[in-house]
C-alpha cells in the first residue's frame, strides 16, 4: 500500500475536504496545496493516459462536460484499478462503456418530477369571452 499514487490521490482528496470545508488562511499554505492538487491532477492524467485508449478517453471527457460529477468516479475508479494491478491492457471505448453502464445500475436514480399548477394557468388566460 506504499505506492505514491495512491497516497497522491489521498493527498488531492484531503485538499478537497478541506477546501470544502473552510480551505486554509494562510498564502504560503495554500499556494503550497495548490501545487499539490495540480501535482495529483497531472498524476491522476498520467495513469488515465496509460490505461485507456484514446476512443475511450475522448469518451471520458467527453462525459466529464456533461456529468462531472460520474466522470470523477469513474476516473477515480479507473486509478484504483490500475494501482491495484487490475488493467493488463489499455481500456477500449468499448470496455469503458461497460464500465459505465455498470456505475449508472449502482447510482440512485433520481427523480425528478414537474408540478403543474392549473389553477393559475387558467386565472391568465388571455380569453376576454367570459
């Protein structure tokens, strides 16, 4: 479990938290902890660029616009599996889309729903036929 990837993503995850949750006074901390986040990110880039091919990685940010929030799971979940010795070989278009099929079955579906109120609809009617 000493492998510095990991412990980077640890790292960018901790930054996050508390980013989120006050962030830090100081300048020279968080210039310091920007260094470390944007170190992590070109980290996180590197094992992405090893362990997809470039269709599924053109797939991935192409998520990454529309759902951010899904992309970085499965990002964080594609590092996982390559520190963890999982990938062999380089993921395809294919293999991702699987991949994110399996990650919308363990998602909640979210409902939405749309209210109507009718009542309010008819009392602007533009009718002058009363």
């Amino acid at each position: 479990m000493a492998d510095p990837e990991l412990e980077q993503l640890r790292q960018q995850r901790l930054a996050q938290l508390q980013a989120q949750h006050g962030g830090v006074s100081d300048p020279n901390q968080a210039k310091a902890q920007e260094e470390r986040m944007q170190a992590m990110e070109e980290a996180k880039n590197s094992i992405l660029a090893q362990a997809l091919s470039q269709d599924a990685r053109a797939r991935l940010n192409t998520l990454k616009i529309s759902k951010p929030e899904k992309a970085a799971m499965v990002e964080n979940m594609i590092c996982r599996m390559a520190q963890m010795g999982q990938i062999n070989t380089k993921i395809s278009e294919q293999e991702l889309i699987q991949l994110l099929e399996s990650v919308n079955q363990q998602m909640p579906k979210s409902t939405s729903t749309v209210k109507f109120d009718r009542r309010r609809a008819a009392l602007d009617s533009d009718d002058d036929d009363f």
